[in-house]
C-alpha cells in the first residue's frame, strides 16, 4: 500500500512541478517579447533587462525560441543583466 501511494504522490506532485515550470517559462518569454516590442522602435536601440533568478534556468530554451531569436539578439552583460536589440533584416 506504501508504494502505491508514493507512486501516486510522485505522479501528482511531478506533474504540477511540469505544469509549473511551463507557465513560468512562457511568462518570461511573453513579458521579454512585450518589453521588447514596446520599447525597441529601431535596429541600434538596445534595452537592459534583468532576468529574476527564479526565471534564469528556463532562460536558455526561451533565448533559442524562434519567435525570439529571429527578431532579437541578446547578450548576457553578467548572470541576470542582459541587453536585447533588434536584429537588422537582410533583404
């Protein structure tokens, strides 16, 4: 009966872990694009942020998105300070 449990407990427990972890990621990759969007009019314009330490392990998977990484570049200046720029487009 105790490993039943457990199982049970480690089932519920990781999926709410997941579910977390992924509403926490996609809130950091909306609120850098709505930052992003709202404050970068031109290519040479860069803008500041700090990432929380909380967001800084998903940060990573969010830099590589497409919906990100094809419109912006973005330079880490020190663990949470990072600059984001809008890339030229080659025509």
């Amino acid at each position: 009966m105790g490993e039943l449990t457990s199982l049970l407990k480690d089932k519920y427990f990781k999926s709410k872990s997941t579910n977390k972890e992924l509403v926490m990621r996609q809130k950091l990759k909306n609120s850098i694009i709505s930052v992003a969007e709202k404050y970068l009019g031109e290519c040479g314009e860069y803008l500041q942020i700090e990432i929380p330490e909380s967001y800084l392990p998903y940060l990573p998977e969010i830099l590589t998105d497409e919906q990100i990484s094809s419109k912006y570049t973005v330079t880490q200046y020190n663990e949470s300070l990072f600059y984001i720029g809008l890339k030229e487009l080659d025509f």
